[in-house]
C-alpha cells in the first residue's frame, strides 16, 4: 500500500467524492481513466471526464480503454500519468482485464507516486482478494439476482492487493452488504468494506477515513462463523 487509494461506492450525484483523490494528483495533472469497453468506451470515458473537470477544471482525464476480452498493459499505458482512476462496469471483466498486471501495476504506482481511484469495479479489485460478483451461497441467495454482474454463486478472485480489505459496493442501493457479510464469514476474505454510492473511502498507510453522502460498513469475523458490521459516516474512520 505504497500510494493513496481512493474507493468510490458507485453513483453519479456527488462528483466531490472525487476531490480528495485530485487532491493527491501532482505534475500536470494527467488522470488515466482506465475503461472497459464494451462498445461505448468514449461515451463512459467522457463520463468521468465531466466529473474529474467538475471538481478541478486544470485535471487532464486521459482515456485508457481496454476492449472486452483485452489485458491492460500498465507500463506504457501509465507513461506520463499522473493518477489512475480505475471505472466501473462488469467487474469480473474489469478482474480479467488486470489478471495479468496483478503484481505488477501496484509496484509501478508506488514507484512513480500516483494515486489510485476505484469507481465501483474499480474500487472492488483494489482488494488482495476480490469479491467480483454472484448472488447466491450454496444456492441460496443473499443479494438481488440483478446485482450478481453475470455470476450466480458469489466469486472472490484476486485483486490488486492496494488494500488488505475485500469491497464491496453500492451497497445501500443494490443490497450487496449481505454478500460481503457471507464472503467474510466463510472465511474468503480477511474482513470487508461494503461502500454506498456518493460515498469514498480514502485509505492512507494504515489509516481509512469517509466522505460523501452515505456510509461504509465494516465487515469483520466473529467467533462461530459469524461477522460483525459497524457503519461509518462521513468525517468518521477506522484503523486497517
């Protein structure tokens, strides 16, 4: 966990959740924004664009698109950047577009000082071990089937490992603390941050701190099984 991460819950109503993150941005302020393109990449690019120059006209967003089924290559893409901003869409696709710089891309942002924001998916493989989707636990469903981004049993896969926590997101919204809470007591991942939409968690060394319109709620194990939540808002934070 060399550089800030910046964890974005989902949603469109508060483009501040961004300006720490922009806050961390030196140089010429050249933002890469790394996209999934299923087909309308500029049209989702210029998305975050408008957001990004909401908060800071002098941002420079740079569009970095990776075609549905292609690998992200993050040496020459991050040449010249000054932050990441990692989008959102089909999470389990945004896993495979990254599977093969797992390794290798948090080493290159620490090396250069960048930043690293995630949007919804991109907030969910930040984790070392990521839930990227699935509704269902033995067949047995613990979130709404339209929140299962094309999986049926919850899947936890790797992740960047910028923070030792697994995400989940837009959580209030979409009903998926449930999932998170059933990944944590299973024992697949260490313990979990389920973030609302409009909301950020900004984590710096061993320290996580909330903004925004919603909260984030802390998944830890308990003893038999079990998981214990605890909900931060805004102006609140917690040690890792």
């Amino acid at each position: 966990m060399g550089s800030p991460v910046f964890l974005v819950g989902g949603g469109w109503d508060r483009a501040e959740v961004y300006e720490p993150f922009l806050r961390e941005v030196r140089g010429e302020r050249r933002v890469g924004c790394l996209v999934l393109d299923e087909g309308d990449g500029a049209a989702q690019f210029e998305r975050y664009a408008v957001a990004l120059r909401t908060v800071d006209p002098g941002c420079v967003p740079v569009p970095l698109l990776v075609p549905l089924g292609g690998r992200f290559e993050p040496e020459a893409a991050l040449d010249g950047l000054d932050g990441l901003l990692v989008c959102g869409g089909l999470t389990p696709a945004y896993q495979e577009a990254l599977s093969g710089c797992l390794g290798r891309l948090p080493e290159l942002l620490a090396a250069r000082g960048l930043p690293y924001a995630g949007f919804s998916a991109g907030a969910a493989v930040a984790a070392r071990r990521a839930v990227v989707g699935g509704w269902l636990v033995d067949g047995v469903p613990v979130c709404p089937e339209e929140t299962g981004e094309d999986l049926a049993e919850v899947e936890v896969r790797a992740g960047l490992g910028l923070v030792p926590f697994a995400v989940d997101v837009h959580a209030a919204q979409w009903g998926t603390l449930p999932r998170l809470v059933a990944a944590v007591a299973r024992g697949e991942v260490p313990y979990g941050v389920a973030v609302d939409e409009n909301t950020l968690l900004a984590v710096d060394g061993d320290k996580a701190r909330v903004a925004g319109a919603g909260r984030v709620h802390v998944v830890r194990p308990a003893p038999d099984g079990a998981a214990v939540v605890r909900a931060y808002g805004a102006g609140e934070g917690f040690g890792l």
